[in-house]
C-alpha cells in the first residue's frame, strides 16, 4: 500500500487547487481545512496563516523555474531548445496560476514576499538574457546585448501577464485550456522574429506555426 500524503503536503495541495480554481482572495484558511477535512487546528499547527502557504506555494514555483531555466551543458542551442523553454515556464505559470491572476495584491500583502519575487525576477531575467545570447552564438539569432536584455523582459511581461490577459477577453481562468496556453508560446515566437538569421529562418517559422493560434477561440465575443 502506498504511504499516506503527510497532512503538510496534503495542506499544500489542496490550498494550490482552490486558490487555481477561486482565487487566493477568495479561499480562507477554513476553507482549505474543511475541504480536506481538517479541523482549523491541525492546519495551523503546520501553517500559522494563509501567508505562509502562499510563501510555500511560492517557494516550490520558484524553484520548479530556477531548474529548466538554464543553458543547456556542453553543446550549443538548437532551435527546438525555443519550445522547450517557453512550454516549461508556461507549464508552471499555468500550474501555479494564482500567483499571476493577482499578484500585484499578493506582493502587497506580504512585503517579504514581494522582495523574494523581485529577486527572482530580476535572476529570471537574467537567465533569459543568457538563453538569447546563447541563440546568437549558435548562429539562430543576430542581436547585440541591448536588444537580447529588451528581447528577455518583453518576454517576461507577456508569459507573466498572458494568463491574466486571457481570463480578461475569455470565459475566466478556470475554462483556461491548452489551446489558449499555446498562443502564448506563439506571441513570445513573433517577438523573435526580426532577429532570425537566415540560415534558421525555416526552422524558426516552422516552430512558430507549431504553435500558432487563432485568435477567435480565445475571445470571447458578447453576444447581440
């Protein structure tokens, strides 16, 4: 027989679906212990409040990033090394949604937070940076440091702010699916395409129509 979740992890997973599924604002630490079936008690024993899940949600977001976000070792980068990176930091925006729906209210609520993620943004970038300069040097892109640091944070603002966008025009984050999700690989794609050189030109345009979506099945017309 399988070993029984540890009532800690089993507080973590469950506070992670219905802050996905509701919204952190609206998810209390009561109804995390009823919906599991907890007394508040047992709970607090392991978190003293609903900002400490949050730091650990958090922790365990950041630390699924800082482990794909690299340069791969010992060999140069590929083209395919393109979708590898973005379905990896979408993968974990979508699975850690709550944190982009709100996180404006998140970090203002939580200063210690807040400077953890500047942290982690400020090194994200960073690594996204070298993940462009790495595509230079391999011969798929042609750009000078300026233009791959603008590249990496127009990037950034588009994947942390696309599930966002999404819940915006569409019928809310929680009707979210992997078609939506694909677009937004394919929106960081089109930035790129300016900086191609032309010996991957074709390998390029083939990904980006990969992932290439209408637009009319992500928004939402009202009806009349």
């Amino acid at each position: 027989m399988a070993p029984r979740t540890k009532t800690r992890d089993r507080i973590i997973e469950a506070s992670l679906e219905l802050f996905n599924a509701e919204g952190e604002r609206n998810v209390t630490t009561n109804h995390i212990a009823a919906h599991l079936g907890i007394s508040p008690g047992n709970l607090y024993y392991h978190f003293p409040n609903k900002q400490a899940i949050v730091a650990e949600l958090f922790m365990r977001y950041e630390a699924r990033v800082d482990g794909f976000l690299q340069l791969p070792l010992q060999r140069p980068m590929q083209v395919q090394d393109k979708a590898v990176y973005l379905e990896a930091l979408l993968g974990a925006m979508w699975d850690y949604r709550f944190l982009h729906r709100d996180l404006e209210g998140l970090l203002a609520a939580n200063l210690e937070l807040a400077q953890r993620y500047q942290v982690f943004a400020a090194r994200c970038l960073q690594h996204a940076q070298a993940i462009y300069q790495g595509f230079v040097a391999a011969g798929i892109l042609m750009m000078d440091d300026a233009q791959a640091e603008a590249l990496a944070l127009n990037a950034w603002i588009i994947l942390t702010s696309w599930v966002r966008f999404l819940g915006t025009v569409s019928a809310g984050t929680e009707q979210l699916d992997q078609l939506q999700l694909r677009r937004g690989i394919y929106q960081v794609l089109a930035l790129e395409s300016g900086f191609v050189a032309p010996a991957a030109r074709e390998a390029v345009a083939a990904l980006q129509w990969e992932y290439f979506v209408a637009l009319e099945p992500l928004l939402q017309m009202p009806d009349g």
